[in-house]
C-alpha cells in the first residue's frame, strides 16, 4: 500500500479488515482442531487490544489534530486570527498551513480596518464642525465630539432617534427627508440654549444611512448684521445733514439771499452740518485704518502723563462751556510703546462723551494708574448713565443710548467704536460700569511692555 501513496490513516483503515480476516481464519481453524474456546479467548483479547491500540493511535494522529483545525477555522469565522500547529500527518498539514496562511491575510485587514477607522476617530475627534452620523431609521450610530459641543449633550447616545438626542425639529426633518429622497440637504437652525446661535446643516446619503454635518455661523452671521447695519446707518447718517443743506442752499437760491440776517443765519447752518459730515468722514476713515491694521501703526515711546495734560487742556474749554469741573488724579506710570495720535484721539473721544452726557455742575475724573503691568486710563463722569440692557452693544458703531441727545450733540455714533479699536491695536481693552442716573466710568488697559 506504501506504493499507492495512501496516508497512514487510510492504510490503517485497510489493516484493520485485514487482522480481522485473519482472526477469523485462526477461529476456524482452532475449531477444525477441536480448541476453540482458548482459541476465541485469546482471539477476543487480542482484537480488543488491537482495537485500543487503533483507537488510541487514531485519536492522536488524527482527530485531536483535526479537532485543533476546526477550532482554528471557527475562531477565524468570528474575528480572531489564530494561528494552529501543524500536524505530521502531510494532508493535515498542507490544511493547517492554509489556515495559517489565511489567518494571516485576515490579521492584516483587520489591522487595516483597525488603522482606518482610528483615522476616521481621529479625524471626526478633530473637525470643528460637528458630524451625526444616522442608520437607515434614523438612529444615531456615530456623532463627534464637535457635535457633542455645539448641541451641549452629554452621555453615550448611540442607537437613540435624532429627536431624542436634539430637540430641535428643523434637524429631525433634515434627516428625514436625506433619507427619504437620497439626496444632499442644508437648512439653518437657531438656538437658544445654553445660548443664542445659528448653526448651518448640510446632510449627505450614505448607502446605509445619511451623515449629518452642523456648522455654528453665528459670528458670521453677527458679522453679515453689522455690515448691513452699517451700510443702514452710514446711508441715514448722511441723509440727514445732506437734507438740511440742500434745504437751506434752496431756501437762500429762491431769495433768502436778500435778508442778510437769515442768510447769514443758514450759512451757518449750513457750515455746521458740513463740520458734521465731515467729522463722520473722518470717523469713518479712521475706523476703516485700524480695523485689522493693528501692526501697521507707527509706534515709539509715549509718555501717558503728557497725554493726559494735553488731552484736558483741549476739553477745558467745553468744559468750562457746559459748567462741568474736570479732576486729574495720576501715579507714576513709565511710557509705553503705541501712537501718540491715536491714542490721544482715544482719550479725547472718552472725556468728550463724558461730558456731553453729564449734568450741569457735574463733575469728570480722569485717572491715570499702573497695575500688574498695565496702564489703566480711567474716565468717570456723574451724568445720566447706561441702562444695563445697552452696555453690550455699547462699543458698536453708529449706537447711540440717547439717538436724540446724542445727534443734538453733533456726535457721529463712532467715537467709543474707535475707542474699542485703538485700546485693542495696542494690545489692550475698554471695560464700562455704570448706574443709570449716577454716572458711568470707563477703563481702558494697555500692556506698559507694548
């Protein structure tokens, strides 16, 4: 059997036939002799030990052997690629070999799928924008922590519905409908809790589901607020004094020219709402050149302490004009390093707000003061005050607490816009407090360092 190149266990299959054949022969024989049952006790007694001897044998060579390679196909079948021994047996062995070879390969995949997906982790951990992503019925199997962030949640919430995860029904039919149609989808929603902001969605279909990705635009959309706001309040801005020269140019065209005194009376008028346009001009220019050009300006040292000197000489006479007292309190500080003209413009745009809304018989401090490394302008007057409801928006152009007040005063609604510019061209910052009816201070800080 050796020359047909059958394994050991099929020729064993071939030598068990053959020892029971000639068992059988060696009964009949004994039987023929007359010594049969010695014959069939011995005879018994060694087939059994044969048979043990054959089961045993067996049992090792091949179906432990055996046994080890199913365990090894069944730990491949669910994800663990386990390598088998290989047995002696030639046939076992070229399949134990394959498995190996096969758990291998399989190692490999899953430890790219493995690399991959803490990539895709790695990359939704680090997007600003937040990610959902849904199953088929809407279920949430994914969501990053930017998502996490811009919605305030907390805790695992995988599996549940987008309605449950947030509240908000604009995001719940936006996903709705992706996985309706099968097509991309966008939509803005509003917030209001933990604060108020816009978030811009946008939507995609996935073969299994639709991904979801919530952008917060609401500095974007402040901004597109502002510059609609602004482009409003620079057209009503110049309408009005615009109005009231074209007014008065007719009115002396159509024969006030001829009256000396009411002539001269709408020259004037006329001369003070050109001072008037062109101080808004000028404001406005000025707005225009530090806005992002902080880096720009041209620095050298200056002394605070000249600054304050000619900034009160240059109000005295308004000063003096609306019966307002004006107090200098100073401590040493060195010079620091900014622009002396804008800087000066800072200081005289606050003592001219300060005393524009002030009481007759009132009273401005200004107080100069170092403290943990900054300089620290303050400007405190015992005017009307700020309602607590306008202090935040206090430092945008064009507003105005008193628009009626305010445009009696020939005030353009940009002065502490500039104020805000220049402190933060200089490194610094304006903060305000005040009480309505007792006054209001405000503080500005610069870096002494520059």
């Amino acid at each position: 059997m050796r020359h047909l190149g059958l394994p050991p266990k099929l020729r064993l299959a071939f030598l068990l036939p053959a020892l029971a054949a000639v068992l059988t022969a060696s009964v009949l024989l004994a039987y023929l002799r007359g010594r049969l049952p010695a014959v069939m006790a011995l005879s018994i007694l060694a087939a059994g030990i044969a048979v043990l001897f054959a089961s045993l044998w067996l049992d090792r060579q091949l179906f432990e052997p055996l046994s080890r390679l199913i365990a090894g196909a069944q730990d491949l079948a669910v994800g663990r690629a386990r390598r088998v021994a290989v047995p002696e047996e030639d046939e076992l062995a070229a399949l134990a070999l394959a498995l190996n070879r096969l758990a291998a390969t399989a190692e490999e995949q899953f430890a790219a799928v493995s690399k991959e997906r803490d990539r895709l982790q790695e990359i939704l951990a680090g997007m600003s924008e937040g990610v959902l992503v849904v199953d088929p019925d809407g279920r949430a199997s994914r969501i990053n922590p930017a998502f996490y962030r811009l919605f305030d949640l907390a805790g695992d919430l995988t599996g549940r519905p987008v309605l449950e995860i947030v509240r908000h029904p604009g995001l719940a039919r936006l996903v709705e409908d992706t996985l309706r149609l099968g097509e991309p989808q966008s939509a803005q929603i509003e917030l209001t809790s933990p604060e108020r902001r816009t978030l811009l969605l946008a939507s995609a279909a996935l073969s299994r589901g639709a991904v979801v990705a919530a952008r917060d635009t609401t500095e974007l959309t402040r901004v597109a607020d502002m510059r609609r706001d602004f482009v409003a309040n620079v057209s009503h801005e110049l309408k009005t004094p615009l109005a009231a020269i074209r007014g008065y140019a007719e009115t002396l065209r159509d024969g006030a020219l001829e009256e000396p005194a009411t002539a001269r009376r709408f020259t004037e008028r006329i001369l003070n709402q050109s001072q008037r346009l062109q101080a808004l001009l000028d404001d406005l220019l000025t707005l225009s050149r530090l806005e992002g050009l902080a880096s720009s300006l041209e620095r050298e040292p200056v002394d605070l302490h000249d600054l304050v000197r000619r900034a009160v000489e240059l109000v005295a006479a308004a000063a003096r004009e609306k019966r307002v007292e004006t107090e200098v309190e100073e401590s040493t500080v060195p010079p620091l390093l900014g622009n002396a003209d804008e800087l000066e413009r800072l200081l005289l745009n606050l003592l001219d707000n300060a005393l524009k809304y002030n009481r007759a018989e009132g009273k401005v401090k200004l107080r100069l003061s170092r403290s943990d490394g900054e300089a620290v302008l303050e400007v405190s007057d015992t005017g009307i005050g700020i309602p607590p409801e306008s202090i935040p928006r206090l430092f945008e152009r064009f507003y105005r607490v008193d628009k009626g007040r305010a445009r009696e005063e020939g005030g353009t609604g940009l002065g502490l816009a500039i104020v805000k510019h220049v402190a933060q061209a200089h490194g610094g910052n304006v903060e305000v407090e005040s009480r309505l009816g007792q006054g209001s201070t405000f503080r500005v800080r610069l870096p002494i360092g520059g």
